[in-house]
C-alpha cells in the first residue's frame, strides 16, 4: 500500500513539473508575442510621426499658394478674402412648418393589465 502510495505521489510530481514546464513554454512565447506588438506599435508611432511632418510640410500655406497661383488656369481657385465670410446671425434658417404631419394610423396604449410592481 505503501509503494503504491510512492509511485502515486511520484507520477503527481512527474506531471506538476511536466504541466510547469509547458506552462513556462507558453508564457516565455506569450511575452515574446507582446513584446513583437509593443515593436511593431513602436514601429507605427514613429511611421505615423513621419506622415504627420510631411502632411504639415506639404500643407505649408506659402506652397499651396504657389501652387494655386500654378495651377490657376486649370482650377480656377482664388485666394480666401475676409469679407468672403459671414455672421451666424446672417444664416437663414429654413421656416418651421405650421400644421404638424398628419397622424394616420394612431395606437392606443394603456397600462390596464399592467401589474404594479
């Protein structure tokens, strides 16, 4: 009875470290999995920095005023003038309806064979 309780006892201790074992596998390959997404988001930030000054170079005010000034016969585009633009208190606001829309179809609701909570 004795040695059976041994031989159980070691084939427990045989799959606790066969089960760490594994288990170390699996996190060793988690943490290098999170650490190939931290690289990669690295990676985009700095791609994404690199978009964001190029954009802001290519949207330089004094460019795209030559370039309007270049291409003026093809596009026809003027410069903005300040009296181009307008109060709020100028906009004309479409006129609210008198009569409402026509209910044709009404529902009636109730609440009697409602039970009280």
């Amino acid at each position: 009875m004795r040695s059976l309780l041994y031989v159980l006892t070691f084939m427990a201790v045989i799959a606790a470290a066969f089960w760490a074992y594994h288990e170390n596998y699996k996190t060793q390959a988690a943490l290098a999995k999170a650490q190939s997404v931290r690289s990669d988001i690295s990676d985009a930030r700095a791609r994404l920095a690199v978009l964001k000054a190029e954009w802001a170079y290519l949207n330089r005010p004094d460019r795209l005023r030559d370039l309007v000034e270049v291409n003026y016969e093809r596009l026809g585009l003027l410069p903005f003038e300040p009296d181009q633009f307008g109060r709020v208190d100028q906009i004309a606001y479409p006129e609210e309806p008198e009569d409402d829309l026509p209910i044709t179809y009404p529902v009636e609701i109730s609440s009697a064979g409602a039970q009280e909570p």
